[in-house]
C-alpha cells in the first residue's frame, strides 16, 4: 500500500481548491457530507476507484455511491422513472441515494457500480461537498471514509484515525449533523435498501409503501457483521453488567448518552461519535433499548449490525 502523507484541509477557498485539485489528479480526499464523512474519488477515472477500495481494504464486490450536485446531472448517470423523480424531487439536496438503472454513455468507471447495470445516486445537502462538487465539476464515487467493516466516521478526526497515511487529504469540515449514513431506495416496486438519514415514513408519505429488498442486491451495510467496534456489544441493556460501560438512551444513568431526551434525530447524531469514544477504552458496551421508530430504525439497524458474532 502506498503512504501518503495525510493533510487536513481547511474548508476555506484554499482548502477546497487543494481537494479539487487532488480529485482531478486522481488522489483520494476525504470529505464531511451531512451523514458521514465520504472517501471520495473521481468517478469516471478507475485508478481512483480501485484506490478507494484498496484505502478501505473493502471487498470490491460492492458498488460506490456517486455524488452529483443536482438531478439534472444525476440523469447524466442514470435513467430516473417517474417514482424516482418524485422523490428525488421531494428529497434532493439531503441523506436519501436513488438506486437507478445506468444511463448509456454514463462514462462511470465499472468498478463504481461493482459491474451491475445500475448506480447509486446522492445530492449532498451539506455545504462543504457541495463547494467541492461544483468546483471539482465531475461526479465524485465516495463510500463512508472509514476501515471497510468499522465505525463510520462523523468527523475529520476519526476520518484521520481510521485512514491517516491510506489518503491524500481530509477537508474538516467539523461534525456531520446527521450522523447516519443515507438512507438507500432502489428497484420496481421500490424497496428500502438501507435504512439512514432520511426516516422511512417521510419517503413512504411521498411514495407509498416500500417492499423490503431481499436478495439480489448486495450492500455491505447488509453484511451482517458492519459498523462494528472492537469491543463487544450488548443491545437492549437497562443497565451495565460489571466492567461493561452504558450507553444511554432517554434520562438514565450511563457513561455516555445517545439523547437524554430521547431524541431520536440528537441520537442519529451522537451514534457513531459515541461508539467511537467508548471503543477508545476497550471495555464492552452495553447500550439501552432505541424506538423503533422514525430514525430509530436506522439506528437500531446499525447497532444489531455492531452487535452481530464476528470472526
Ligand atoms: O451517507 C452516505 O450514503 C455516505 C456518504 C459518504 O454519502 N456514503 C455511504 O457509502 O454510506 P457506502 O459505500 O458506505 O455505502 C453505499 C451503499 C452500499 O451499501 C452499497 O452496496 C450500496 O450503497 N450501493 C451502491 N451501489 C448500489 C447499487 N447499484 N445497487 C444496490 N446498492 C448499491
Ligand atoms: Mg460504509
């Protein structure tokens, strides 16, 4: 593996003009979205892609999400029916990516879409990669910026735990205001790929009821054992055993709180910058039970995921 030096890039004029640069070299720069911090790399150049999967030691079975400024450029990649317009016109710019067929002279690299005949589309709402697309002025493959099968990264610094030495550049753009990864919708009939930032209800007040996707499609956050600490994890606790450390929900005494409130968009939030910290310690982490409601869902879907046996 190559060693870079890693720089940390104000998301100043300076900053942003440094990253594009990177990408149209082909360098790989991490990045904050609204959801996570992205690995990005251009598109269209397939060295750049097989940098991104080699930086992240991920399987290459499994397909990027591309990032575009607006849905008059993601038609350029793919072909949009009118349910997917419609949602595309309800939710971009924001935490929802569009699984849709390919387009004919799409010019993607192969290894974005891991060989299949369809791409993964994003509109970024947060307004860092949002300067850095217009400037770059190309479509930007990027998967969450961390160690394929680790915790995503919510902030520049765990971007730099994770990849310091694997990347070109991380532009700190301070925390990610969602803190989970976009939600994924795909397919006829549409199916919930993966729950995220965006809550099923609100896509499902636009589009109907969504099938839920089996087989077929394959995203590593569907591989079972993702998103995972070090340290073991137990769900649904009221309480820590001996040695273990609470991770709270709701008000109640624990080492770290997800939302005392019990607010479920201030836990999306504080989710993986928590599991972050408690895994600095290496003691196990018990966390209390989270709604399964509303962002519950995606929060629960990457928690069970944390906690699934691994080898
Ligand atoms: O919020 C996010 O979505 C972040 C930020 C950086 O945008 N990105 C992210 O990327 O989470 P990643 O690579 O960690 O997850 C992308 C997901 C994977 O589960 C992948 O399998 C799925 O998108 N995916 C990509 N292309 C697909 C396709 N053509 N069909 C089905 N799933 C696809
Ligand atoms: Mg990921």
């Amino acid at each position: 593996m190559v060693q870079f030096t890693t720089h940390r890039l104000a998301p100043d004029a300076d900053g942003l003009d440094r990253a594009a640069t990177l990408l149209k070299e082909g360098a790989l720069v991490a990045f904050p979205t609204e959801t996570v911090y992205g690995l990005g790399g251009d598109a269209r150049d397939g060295t750049a892609v097989a940098g991104i999967y080699a930086a992240k030691g991920r399987p290459s079975f499994n397909p990027l999400i591309v990032h575009v400024p607006d849905l008059e450029t993601a038609q350029r990649y793919g072909r949009f029916d009118a349910a997917m317009l419609a949602l595309a016109q309800a939710f971009w710019p924001g935490p929802l990516t569009l699984v849709v067929p390919l387009s004919d002279a799409h010019g993607l690299s192969s290894l974005v879409t891991a060989g299949l005949d369809t791409v993964a589309l994003r509109v970024p709402a947060q307004p860092i990669v949002r300067a850095l697309l217009q400037q770059f002025g190309g479509p930007i493959a990027a998967p969450s910026a961390n160690p394929s099968g680790r915790i995503s990264p919510t902030t520049a610094d765990h971007v730099m735990a994770g990849l310091d030495g694997r990347i070109a550049a991380v532009l700190d753009g301070g925390p990610c205001p969602v803190g989970l990864e976009s939600t994924i919708v795909g397919g006829a009939p549409l199916a919930l790929l993966r729950p995220g930032g965006l809550a099923v209800e609100e896509i499902e007040a636009v589009a109907g009821p969504l099938a839920t996707a089996k087989g077929g499609i394959t995203a590593p956050g569907q591989l079972v054992s993702h998103y995972a600490p070090r340290a073991a994890l137990r769900l649904n606790a009221n309480h820590a055993h001996p040695g273990e450390q609470l991770l709270g929900f709701g008000p109640m005494q624990s080492d770290l709180n997800l939302s005392i409130s019990g607010d479920l968009v201030e836990a999306a939030a504080h989710l993986f910058d928590h599991l972050h910290r408690l895994d600095a310690s290496g003691r196990p982490i018990a966390v209390a039970p989270v709604p399964e409601i509303g962002l519950g869902r995606a929060i629960n879907d990457r928690l069970r995921r944390a906690a699934a046996p691994r080898d």
